[in-house]
C-alpha cells in the first residue's frame, strides 16, 4: 500500500501539467520589482482603510456578491500581471451604490493617487498568487 501511494504521490505534479491551460496556468511567482514589502503593505492598508476594497472584494480578497474573489479562480478579463493589476485598480470594476442602487463605478480613480493606487495593486498581486490564467480561445 504505501509503495502504491508513493507512486501515486510522485505522478500528481504530471497530472497537474497535463490538465487544460484554464486549469493548469498559474501566475508567474517571479515578484515585479515595485511590488516591495512596504508597497504590499501600505496597499493592505489601503484595501481596508480609504480605498474601501474590502466593502466588495471582501475579508483577504475571498470575494463577496459585490465583487469576485482576488485569490482564487481565473481572472475573468485580465492575466493577473501587475501592469494589468494597476490597470484595473485605478480604471475599471464597480463600487458601490447610487441611490437608485445602480452599480458605479470604482472609487479608487477618485479617492487614491496614482502612488496609492500602485500600492493596492501591490497588495492584490501579492494575494492573488493562487488564481490562473484563462486558457486561450482555440482556434
């Protein structure tokens, strides 16, 4: 028994390779150079304090009914890059409510300065390790 699962243990990392692209591509580890220790910092911070991130992406970015998960699953319009994480923090996604409660959009153009904003895509980057990369469309 146990010479059996030892071979079945050994073969896991080929399995896992051989899985589709959407399942298999991880995000690089290689960290950018601006995501630094005090970057990821001052962006966590920031995605509980005056960014407001938590209010939608939730408790360590595990998502809510607001807004999707940060760590887990494929990025739904992206590749997970830090240039496209800076993108995104300071140009798209939804916030909150207006007062008919119609979606608006993301306060972080208006609330934080391009500094901030390449903090809190530090922080992101630095917990969204976990999530991969969709497969690309075949031909």
């Amino acid at each position: 028994m146990r010479a059996r699962a030892a071979v079945i243990g050994s073969l896991v990392p080929f399995v896992l390779a051989s899985l589709p692209g959407d399942l298999a591509a991880q995000q690089p580890v290689e960290r950018p150079a601006e995501v630094t220790k005090a970057a990821i910092e001052q962006g966590q911070a920031l995605y509980y304090g005056r960014g407001d991130c938590s209010d939608c992406h939730g408790d360590a970015g595990a998502g809510s009914a607001e807004g999707p998960s940060l760590v887990t699953g494929a990025w739904d319009v992206g590749d997970g890059t830090y240039a496209w994480l800076v993108h995104m923090t300071r140009h798209a996604g939804w916030g909150t409510r207006g007062r008919a409660g119609e979606p608006q959009r993301m306060r972080g153009p208006t609330v934080l300065d391009s500094a901030e904003v390449r903090q809190v895509a530090a922080y992101v980057w630095s917990i969204s390790r976990g999530k991969s990369v969709p497969a690309p469309p075949s031909p």
